[in-house]
C-alpha cells in the first residue's frame, strides 16, 4: 500500500467520529474598560460541573453606580427571553449569551452606547436547576464585574509585553537561522573540498 492510501484510513476515522465530540466550557473573566460611545460585551460564564446532567437556568444582572450603595436590578434571562429591568438601560442591552437553550452557561449581556454613567460594580446571579433521575438539585453562582468607562482605548501592559516578545523572538530566530545556515555552508564547503582533494 502507497504511503498516500495509509494516511486516508486515520483522515476517514477522524472525519466520521468527529459529530461525537462535544464542546467544553470554560469560564474566562470579563473585560472590565469600556470606551464611551462603543458598545461593549459584559461576559458572565458559570460552567456546570457536569455536563450531561440536563438543567435549565436564569440569568439576573445587577448594577451598582458609581457612588451607590446599593444594587438595582437591570436585566432578567428566564425560559430563552430577556427583559429590561432598569430604565437607564432601555433600548441599550442585548442578550448576548447562550441562544437555543434553557441549560445557559454563558450569561453574557451587550450594553450599546456605552456612557460615563455606565461606571460602576455589575452582579451577575445564576439560578441553575439540575434535574437528576429521582430528584432535581438548585444551585447558584455570582460573578462580580467593576467596569470602568473610558474616552478612548488604551491597550494593556500584557498587550504590550507580549507585541514585544513576538518581535524578540522573530528576531531571534532569524539569527539561528543564519547561524544555521553559515554553519552548514561552512560544512558542506570543508567536505566539498576534502572531496577534491582525494580525487587529485
């Protein structure tokens, strides 16, 4: 058998095995500055522990001002519909988290149009039911967000850092490149004329 028909038997195996493979959660922290005047994605992920237990749950957010003590209620996810709580953001918030489903995971909201008045502490509340064969099991989790609104982006020190790491080492490499390269014409120069000289 040719080298080219052995590769197709493990793509063939790969390709009809791969409907079997299922999605990972993972949950990743929020951004927390916002330019004024953009919009900008509120990220709220709470994975379930298990994921082949169904389950079904509700996404509350809240907000504290800047200035406030206390938290209003802004925005509620129930049975695949979100509704507006809060005046301030009408017609400024989109779901923006797990579509199709009542088992949510990712909680996410979209504030367009972004304000100064926007600054401030966000609470996201998940109300998760798991359904077990005898009995269902109610469990929570609450996620924190302190977004700060600014008038113009300003990019991160990890951004940064990692621009200038990706320039040390494109330059680095090159230079073991041409390292590389003199050494093996170096190599191929000594044997090529140790070769002559057996030939005289």
């Amino acid at each position: 058998m040719s080298a080219l028909k052995l590769l197709w038997v493990p793509v063939l195996l790969c390709l009809t095995h791969a409907w079997l493979c299922h999605g990972a959660c993972v949950e990743v922290d929020s951004d927390t500055e916002a330019v004024s005047g953009h919009g900008f994605k509120m990220g709220c992920i709470s994975c379930k522990m298990r994921g082949e237990v169904p389950a079904s749950a509700t996404v509350d957010w809240w907000f504290m001002a800047k200035g406030e003590s206390e938290f209003s209620h802004i925005y509620s996810y129930a049975e695949m519909t979100g509704y507006i709580m809060d005046d301030r953001f009408d017609e400024r918030l989109a779901w923006n988290g797990s579509k199709k489903t009542e088992d949510v995971q990712d909680g996410s909201i979209y504030i367009l149009n972004v304000t100064f008045n926007d600054t401030g502490t966000y609470r996201c509340f998940f109300d998760r039911l798991l359904v077990f064969t005898n009995y269902e099991h109610r469990t929570n989790a609450t996620k924190f967000i302190n977004l700060n609104v600014v008038g113009k982006a300003t990019r991160g020190m990890a951004s940064i850092l990692s621009e200038i790491m990706m320039y040390v080492s494109i330059i680095g490499l090159q230079l073991w490149l041409v390292v590389e390269m003199v050494y093996c014409y170096r190599k191929i120069a000594a044997a090529g004329e140790e070769a002559l000289r057996e030939s005289e």
